[in-house]
C-alpha cells in the first residue's frame, strides 16, 4: 500500500489556479470512477474546496495520478507542476490530520474542512473508490480531529468578525436565544452575522435595510421580518441586540434615539455592534450607562487575540497529530501482516480439522476414549511443530542463534538463563 496526497491550497496557488482544478460535487462519481482506472491507482478521494484541491490515493505511480489530474482539468502538467504539494507515506498521513484539524487552514483550528473531509469519504465510499488504506486514513483523521477539539484550546477563541460579536453578546445577556436581534444593512457582513446570530436561535431577527425587497430575501433565511432603515427610531426599544454595517456616510442611530429607546425599555440594556466604517452608530453611544457599543477596532483586538490563543494551542495539536501517525504507521503495519496471519489460521484449522475426522472414526470404531483423546492432542500439537521444528534443525550454524530466538519470542518461550 502507497499512500499519496496530491494537491494544492491557499499558500501554493492563487484563487483563479485553485478555481481552474476545483471539482465540483456532481463531477466527483465520474473524475473518482476515471481515477481508479490510472494506472497503479487502487483507491481515490477528492477533497474539493474554495481553498483546497487535494487527491488521495492509494497509487504506485505519482506521475500517473498527476498526469490524470493534469488532463482532468483541460491543463498541460507543466502548467500546473509549480503550485502543487505532493506526499507520500508517513507524510501524507501527517498531512491529512493535520488538514483534519484545522492545522493546514488559513484560519488556524476552523471546522469546516473536517465536515469537507468527511464528505469527501462519503462521496468516495459511494462511489466505491475507498478500500481499506484509505478508509483507514479517514477513520483516524476524524479521531485524531476530535481529539485535538477535546484536549486543545485550538477551536475555543473567537477569530472572525461575526463569531466574535456573539462572544461578546454572551458577555451582557446570559444567552443569545433570549435576545430579539436587530440587523441594519443587508450586505456580506450582515449575512456572516446573521448566520452566527440565528444558530443561537435568537427571539426574534429584524433585517433593516435601504431596500424592503432585500433585507426580505436576508429574512426570509432565518424566518425573520424586515424592514426599511427609517423605521429604527420608532422601533429601536424592541431589541436587546442591534449588528450595523452599512455604506451609509452619516450615523444611522444617534445618541439620542438610543436615550428615548432606552428609557422605553426601562433601562434594559442594548448591546451595539457597529461594523461600519464610517460609523453607523454615533461614537457618544458608548457613554450611555445602559449602552454597549463596540466597533470595528475593539471587535479586531478580540480576533487578534482569539489568533494568538489558537496560535499557542498549536504544538498540543501537533503533538496529537504526531501520535497519530504513529498509530497510523502501526496500524498499516499489522495490516502487512494479514495474509501470513490468515494463512497460518488457515494450516492449523486444516490439522485440527483433519485429526479431528480421524478421531472421530476411532471413536465410531469403538476405540478407547482417553486413548482417543490423547492420541488427538499428540497429533494435533506434532504436526503444528513439524514445520518449526525442521526449520531449526536445518538451520545453518550462522542462522541458530536468530532462528531460536525469534522462535522463542514468537511462542513466548522463557528467556534462556
């Protein structure tokens, strides 16, 4: 069995490179049915990302799978030889645990391309192109990410914008799900963090927008309701939290309006997120006892800082992953082993067998039990030691001393004193 991975990511190739050898999810039957027929290749996945291209194979020949993939995508191997990463045995499954946990990501400790990984072995295993080496592989990558999740820091620190806004919502309300949350804007940022904010499964999400026709299309993804941007003041002491991010050149919600929604609510509190750049929420917000307003800036020193945490997480991850491929290594190591170990099985079951039919006529015959019994344990044991014992005595004076100890170890005999 000859592992390797083939492939490409973020560091190795730009966005148009890695967009030009992508495969996309209904190509993938087809291109692993092509694969499995390259020459040398017995088992094939494709892992298939924004970020990533990666073949996984069990194949004798590199060249063979590189020119496949080469030709699979309408390129010439020299046009794509200079972006691509190629591994082999012990670092091909170093490689694939360290994708499995984030290691390899441009975002240190993110999850999402385990969940990629695992549907790369599923659409392998229907596909019929996963065998034991690398359903082996996998198996061992999910469990080796699992346990960096478990044991490590490496996924607790929050490293993006949205995800960040949540962390510091759950510093003033005792959980999101309690909260009716307002989103001003309906851009790329406010969909990042409506996602964030909805898998809290808050009371209520708002999408107050320029346009009703678009913040509706935003809401309608989350079972939430929209509105126009004119409508904040009259509605503003409805919400607990308020996510802002719009082109707008002028703040949208003054210190004022905050003051009368705030007396509305009886001074319960409202937590801002203004991620706009001009402002959309007026900086004397802030001074509001009841207020808490964050930005753009206070929001990427809580990234930063999430970075860092991940960062120093990193060499108990590795840690982790080196042990892993240790297993790993062990584990294919037994594998070799199986066609002696089935044969052997296969020989002492064929005398068992074979002595038992004898005593069994002997026994039919009318002949003496004990002296039947006996006679089967005295066959049985002479001819699973016939073999052995031959090769010793025909061992040459150079080749004893080996031979015996290896024999000893293998029916862990008592060491020679």
């Amino acid at each position: 069995m000859n592992l390797l991975v083939l492939g490409l990511n973020h560091q190795t190739a730009p966005l148009a490179v890695r967009e030009r050898l992508a495969f996309g999810d209904a190509e993938l039957p087809k291109a692993l049915a092509e694969l499995t027929q390259v020459r040398g290749v017995q088992e094939a996945a494709i892992v298939s990302t924004c970020n990533r291209t990666e073949l996984y194979c069990n194949a004798r020949d590199v060249d063979a799978v590189l020119g496949w993939l080469a030709a699979s995508r309408g390129r010439s191997v020299d046009d794509i030889v200079g972006h691509l990463y190629r591994y082999e045995h012990d670092a091909a499954v170093r490689h694939a645990f360290r994708v499995a946990c984030g290691l390899d990501s441009m975002v240190v400790g993110e999850t999402q391309i385990l969940g990629q990984l695992k549907d790369a072995e599923r659409a392998a295993r229907s596909a019929g192109s996963l065998g034991v080496l690398l359903n082996g592989l996998f198996q061992r990558a999910f469990q080796v990410a699992k346990d960096v999740r478990t044991e490590t820091k490496i996924g607790a620190s929050s490293v993006s914008m949205a995800a960040a806004s949540v962390r510091l919502a759950e510093r003033i309300y005792t959980s999101v799900s309690e909260c009716k949350v307002l989103f001003v804007g309906a851009g790329e940022m406010i969909e990042l963090c409506a996602a964030h904010f909805a898998a809290h499964k808050p009371r209520g999400i708002v999408i107050a927008n320029r346009t009703l026709e678009r913040g509706e299309t935003l809401a309608a993804q989350y079972a939430g309701e929209a509105m126009l941007l004119t409508d904040i003041a009259a509605r503003l002491a409805e919400f607990d939290i308020v996510v802002s991010s719009t082109a707008a050149p002028l703040p949208l919600i003054g210190k004022g309006m905050v003051e009368r929604a705030l007396k509305a609510r009886k001074r319960k509190p409202i937590f801002f997120v203004d991620l706009a750049v001009p402002r959309d929420v007026e900086a004397e917000v802030g001074d509001l006892a009841d207020a808490y307003l964050y930005t753009v800036d206070d929001l990427s020193e809580v990234v930063r800082q999430g970075l860092a945490n991940r960062e120093s997480e990193v060499d108990a991850a590795e840690a982790l992953v080196a042990e892993g491929v240790a297993a790993f290594k062990q584990w294919q190591a037994t594998r070799a082993l199986v066609p002696t170990i089935r044969e052997l099985k296969d020989h002492a079951d064929r005398i068992a067998r074979n002595e038992l039919t004898r005593a069994k006529k002997r026994l039919a015959a009318g002949d003496d039990v004990d002296d039947v019994l006996e006679r089967l344990a005295e066959q049985v044991a002479a001819k699973l030691l016939h073999a052995p014992l031959a090769s010793l005595n025909a061992a040459s004076p150079q080749d004893q001393e080996p031979l015996a100890a290896c024999t000893r170890r293998l029916f862990r005999l008592p060491d020679q004193t």
